[in-house]
C-alpha cells in the first residue's frame, strides 16, 4: 500500500516516523477519517474545517491546503487501485530532539495521508439491527478534538467486541445520575416517539455525520432537540440510532438487555441522508 508521509509518496512498509514524534511518544496530534465513494470525498471541506480549528486550538501547524489534500488523496487513491475506501489523515505536533514532555513553540508538523479499503461491517447488521453494550466513558476532557489520544476508545470497544456487541455506548456520571456521551467511534441520537434528541456537546465530538443526519431531519420535519439525554430515559425511547463516517445511520436495536425496534425514523434518515450525501459530493 502507498501512503503520503511528509511530502512523499512511500511504501506503507518503510520506515516514515521518527522515534521522538510527538504524535508517537504522547499522543500529542490530531486525526481524521473522510468516506470516499466512485472517485469523490464525502464532506471533505467539513471535516478539513474542523481538524483545522482543532489545529489551531492545540497550537499545531497545519501545512497543507484542502486542494492538495484532495490531490494527494487522488493519487494515492490511484495508485492503490481504490474507487471506494477511507481516507484517514493525521497531523502531530512534530519531532523532539529528546522525549520531554514540554513542547517548543516551533515545529514542523508531521502529516500523513492514506487511502485505505472501507473497513468490513457484517452485512447482517444493517438488515437486523446493531447490538451496543453501556460502558463508563474513561476518556480526557479534550473530546471536542479528534485526537490520536484513544487509549480509552480502543478499551471500550474491545470489551464490547468481546461480549459480541457492536459498539460501546459511553456514559459519564453526574450527582449519582448517568448521562449518555457517545460511543467509542461514533455518535447517537434517539428517538422518542415524536422528536430527535441528541446528546449536546458538551465534551464529546461534533460528529460529521452527527450534524449531517441532524440536518436532513430538521429538513424533513422532524423537531430536533439537543440536550443532555440521561441514561434512565432510554426505556422511553422508541428508536436508538448509531451514526458514523463508517456505519452511516444504523438502527440500534438492543441496549444491554433493553430492546428496540428498527423504526422507520431511522429509516428516514438513512435515505435523506444518502441523498444528501450523492448530492454534495466533491470531486477528487
């Protein structure tokens, strides 16, 4: 596989990151993950955007434009014979002489740019239903920001890989009361019966896809409301759905042992959202 690593085009087999990469020894960078389907990005401005704020928040240069990064993506695209797949970016801080936990003002990023297949989902979901397991949310107070930092994401999701479940829904707690966050890599919103609710963001990632399906449900009449969702309300939901770059909008139909229908809220959406997506696909 060909990737892009500091303005080269290399093997992904060679060797490309320094020993002292902060990115490597602290976590210290950022990443992305755009879908790319028959030659075009999937929101790529958007998701370009916000690793740019995040950039900017942490105080880390980003060297590249949106138009090169499109071109890069063409490329690699190319040369690894993929018409459809996922583009994941990330971009670190740069490299230390010496591991020290204090960082210098000026450095010269690293970025790196692959293109990779779209990675397998069981078919069998998508007819059926997700099955996702409560698992306490473990995970630092920078979770606005897509950070390499995903210790506590990988934990999370392979505890509930373990127990068979698709994905971890994350809960934090609050004067004894739990309340829901969202999932090791993706979001949720419900349905209650007569209205959308979604978790506000309050130190979890503003999704893509989160804002993307809120969207079309505001377009096609739905009433939305974002709020802090406890996790005692769930037995009064009607509908739980899952929303990702990867899984799109996926109906979840169990909850630990609590059990939902697939309904045709999410059904809805899933195809205002596709539609939305064929509409305003940027060309590679």
């Amino acid at each position: 596989m060909y990737i892009f690593v500091n303005g080269k085009i290399i093997d992904s087999g060679s060797p490309a990151i320094k020993v002292f990469d902060r990115g490597m020894v602290f976590g210290d960078g950022l990443y992305d993950v755009i879908k790319f389907q028959d030659g075009n990005f999937v929101f790529l401005e958007e998701h370009i955007e916000r690793m740019k704020k995040s950039a900017n928040f942490f105080g880390i240069k980003f060297p590249y434009t949106l138009d090169e990064i499109c071109s890069i993506g063409h490329k690699l695209a190319m040369m690894n014979d993929l018409k459809e797949g996922e583009l994941y970016l990330q971009l670190t801080r740069g490299v230390d002489v010496i591991r020290d936990h204090i960082f210098e003002d000026d450095y010269d990023p690293t970025f790196v740019e692959i293109v990779q297949p779209v990675r397998k989902m069981d078919p069998s979901i998508w007819t059926e239903g997700g099955k996702v397991l409560t698992y306490p949310d473990l995970r630092h107070q920078f979770c606005e920001h897509k950070t390499t930092d995903l210790l506590p994401n990988v934990i999370a999701k392979k505890y509930v890989r373990s127990k068979g479940a698709y994905e971890a829904l994350m809960f934090r707690e609050e004067n004894g009361r739990k309340y829901i966050t969202e999932g090791a890599s993706s979001s949720y919103i419900f349905f209650d019966g007569e209205k959308i609710i979604a978790p506000k963001i309050e130190n979890i990632l503003p999704g893509i896809t989160r804002s993307k399906v809120l969207y079309v449900a505001r377009e096609t009449g739905i009433e939305v409301v974002e709020r802090r969702i406890w996790l005692d309300e769930l037995p009064q939901m009607k509908e739980v759905m899952l929303l990702s770059t990867l899984s799109k909008v996926l109906s979840i139909v169990k909850v630990d042992e609590m059990e939902f229908k697939k309904g045709e809220v999410a059904k809805k959406l899933e195809n205002a959202f596709k539609d939305l997506v064929i509409s305003t696909l940027v060309k590679m």
